[in-house]
C-alpha cells in the first residue's frame, strides 16, 4: 500500500514538474475596459484547461445598465504541441448580469439576472518568446438566461413572468487576443 501511495505521489510530482502555466490578459477587451483574465495549465501531453473571467464594471453607459460577469473553464485541445499552433477548446460557463440585451437597445428595459453558457472555441497559439506568447481566439454557443426586465429610472418590471424570464441564444461571446506569461 505504502508503495502505491509513494508511485502516485512521484507521478503526480513529476507531472507537476513537466506543467507549464500562464496568466492571461486579454488585451482588444482591456483596451475597450472590459477586462478579460484567465490562467492556463497544462494537464496533458496536447491538452490544457484554462479559466477565465471577463468583467464588465460599468454601473451605466449613456444612462443604460453595462454590468456583467462570465466565468469560464475551459477544456483545449492542442493539435500540435501545446501553446503552439491551433486548437480547440470546449466550455460551459456561468454568467450575471444586469444590462440591455442587444435587442432592447433603442428601449428603455433593461435586465438583470444569471445564466450559463455552453459553446467551443478555436484558436491559434504562438510564443513569442521563452515566457511571453499570443493566444488569438474566437468562442461562442447557446447562452440562456434567466432574467427579470426592468424598466429604466423607475425599476418597475416589464415582463410578466412570475418568477424569472427566461431566453437563448446562439452567438459568438468571447474572443480576442491574450498575452500570456508563463509563471512556472
């Protein structure tokens, strides 16, 4: 038993020890102050997982709601070696928000609430240098929410659902460039 324990120990260790990890910024979100941050690890010989979190801060733009969180781990697959070259990576995620969907924006209704994301990504991987590398890359899938509307400045509700509003939709939600620095 002891020497189990000790053989899983040493391949943990050892795995440890091959594993290469950055941090992540994303650098098109960050610029329009929608900071996008994440970590990636390796876990095996072509795959990573990575966990980001995009934020929005923003209690109101144009007198309009802006505020937004998602959390996504993700899964990916690296068709070459990992962080280099082209892969593909599966998520699901959860997200809170209060803001105007896309189709209210010439209204003044606005929502609030949670909701969870499932999708893929694609994406292209290249190092820059020993530390440093640039993740490009495009994700998206079915969002639901679940929501209560609101009407702007009286914050009386516009829909009539007892509980909580409910919606989907396919789209594209996350994408852009990440710089990335490996930390071990």
């Amino acid at each position: 038993m002891k020497i189990k324990l000790l053989s899983i120990f040493l391949m943990l260790y050892s795995m440890h020890l091959q594993s290469q990890t950055y941090v992540k910024v994303n650098t098109l979100t960050t610029l329009l102050t929608i900071p996008n941050v994440g970590i990636e690890t390796s876990i095996g010989e072509k795959s990573t997982f990575q966990f980001d979190i995009t934020a929005s801060f923003w209690k109101s733009i144009k007198g309009k709601p802006s505020q937004f969180y998602i959390f996504i781990p993700e899964y990916r697959y690296h068709f070459n070696e990992k962080y280099q070259g082209f892969y593909v990576g599966a998520h699901v995620g959860f997200t809170l928000f209060n803001f105007q969907k896309w189709n209210y924006l010439n209204t003044n209704l606005y929502e609030k609430g949670l909701g969870y994301v499932m999708g893929v990504t694609i994406g292209y991987q290249t190092k820059i240098n020993d530390r440093f590398l640039f993740d490009v890359f495009l994700g998206g899938g079915n969002s639901q929410g679940f929501y209560k509307g609101y009407t702007i400045g009286s914050d009386i509700r516009y829909d009539n659902a007892e509980n909580y509003n409910k919606s989907g939709e396919w789209l594209p939600y996350r994408g852009g460039v990440m710089l990335s620095y490996r930390i071990k």
